[in-house]
C-alpha cells in the first residue's frame, strides 16, 4: 500500500470535500493515539466528504485510516467514512483517484 509519510509536503496541496485544501494529518495524527476522538471524527467527516464530493486528502487518509484501526479497533465511523468514499468516487465530480 502505498502512503504519503505524514511529514511530506503534498499533504498542504491536497484538497478536500469542500474542493479546498485539507491536510488530514493531525486528525489523523489525534486518532492514532486516541485523543479528541470525537472532535477527529467530526473534522474528518466535515473536511474528506461533503454532499457526495471528495478531493485526493479523501483518497490518501483511507490507509491511514486502515492502518490505525489495525492497532487501535476504531469505532463505527472508519467503516462508515472509507465506505463513503469508495461509493463517492465514481461520481463524475470527483477526482480520480
């Protein structure tokens, strides 16, 4: 699986839901060591998806995603989120992934 290492510079120039940049590496970051869960949630849920569209910071934190909920047995909305993006990006709208 390839991942983009959290202190990479792309992560300023990806886009998220809002078709504005997002970097989702300190939620993600948060998440990873169990603090501000809920507050995570909501900032990820509100910036990697909005109404049905996606930008690439959508695409590129699914693996982190997966990676942490390996260790760490993340809650209902790592299924719930990584399912919405993968039904999302066959719109049109959304970028290729």
């Amino acid at each position: 699986m390839i991942m983009i290492e959290y202190d990479d510079p792309k992560w300023k120039e990806v886009k998220g839901g809002y078709q504005l940049p997002y970097d989702p590496t300190p939620a993600l970051r948060k998440l990873e060591v169990g603090v501000d869960v809920k507050l995570v949630w909501d900032e990820l849920w509100n910036n990697l998806h909005h109404q049905g569209d996606l930008g690439e910071a959508s695409y590129a934190a699914v693996p982190y995603l997966v990676r942490i909920h390996e260790s760490h047995h993340l809650d209902w909305n790592l299924y719930a989120i990584v399912s919405t993006i993968e039904m999302e990006r066959h719109r049109k709208s959304n970028p290729a992934h």
